[in-house]
C-alpha cells in the first residue's frame, strides 16, 4: 500500500473518531517506517483544553491510543504498524523524562557498580527504556517482575 493511500486512511478513522467522540483540535499526521518493514504511525492532536484526551497520568491517551490502533487494523489488515497517539506535546514530554530517568539510573549503576531497579512501569515505558540504553555496550537491561509489579533492572556489564 502507498503512504498516500496509507495516510489517507489514517486521516477518514481518525476524523470518524473525533466526530463521534466531539473533539475539536488541529491534527498532524506521520509515517515512518521502522525495523522489519513496520510502519509507525503518529498522531499528534494540538490545541487548547486538551487535558480529558490524556487524562490521569496518561491512561486517556493509551486508551486512545489502543482504540486507533484497533479501529486501523480493521482497515489495514496486510499492513504491519503501531500508532503512536500524543496530544499537545505530552508522550513526547513523558518519554523525554523517562529516558533521562533510565541515563540517570544506568550512571548510578556504572557508579555504584551493582544493579539498580527501577519503578514498576507499563510496558511502553519499559520499552524506552530497553532502547535508550542498548547504546551502551557497559549496561544490560532486563525486565524483572509479573504484572503490574513488572520493572526493570539497569546492570553494569563487567
């Protein structure tokens, strides 16, 4: 399928979407292309009193986030992708404060040469996490833990 093909899509689900759910902001829509032939695509909703689409630390905006990618794949059944939802700038705010976090714990860890765990986090975040630190050949990454008691834990490599 071509990306304008793609986008366009992407574009009437999205509209059905608000129309329905009465939101009324201005939209920015992108295609990447990632590892293995997935496509990422990002939604960006701007615009003022915003607020009830990420509601309480964000769980609105998962929500929403899950519903497009559902709503999507009924449409793009041959086409591998993820969708990735931000309203007014704040998953990207979150994932910036995320990974300074996990640079944070990794120097702690260099530091203190012993392992270091960090909070329970869903698995989005643990994923940031997982590839904001793959970069460095002197800290392994690993998940640790079942269900909402999930974490990860930041080793030095000796």
């Amino acid at each position: 399928m071509k990306e304008k093909e793609l986008l366009k899509i992407v574009q009437d689900e999205v509209e059905k979407l608000c129309s329905l759910l009465e939101v009324e902001s201005e939209r920015k829509f992108s295609i990447e292309d990632g590892e293995e032939e997935v496509k990422y695509i990002k939604i960006s909703f701007e615009g003022e009193d915003l607020g009830y689409m990420i509601g309480n630390k964000g769980r609105h905006l998962d929500s929403l986030q899950f519903i497009l990618q559902i709503m999507l794949g009924r449409k793009l059944e041959d086409v591998d992708f993820r969708v990735f939802v931000d309203v007014g700038g704040y998953r990207k705010e979150r994932d910036d404060k995320i990974v300074q976090m996990a640079l944070e714990k990794a120097d702690n860890a260099r530091i203190l040469g012993e392992a270091v765990e960090l909070p329970p986090m869903k698995p989005s975040d643990r994923r940031i996490v997982h590839l904001a630190l793959i970069k460095f050949k002197d800290i392994a990454t690993e998940s640790e833990g079942e269900g909402m008691d999930r974490h990860i834990v930041i080793k030095p490599v000796k």
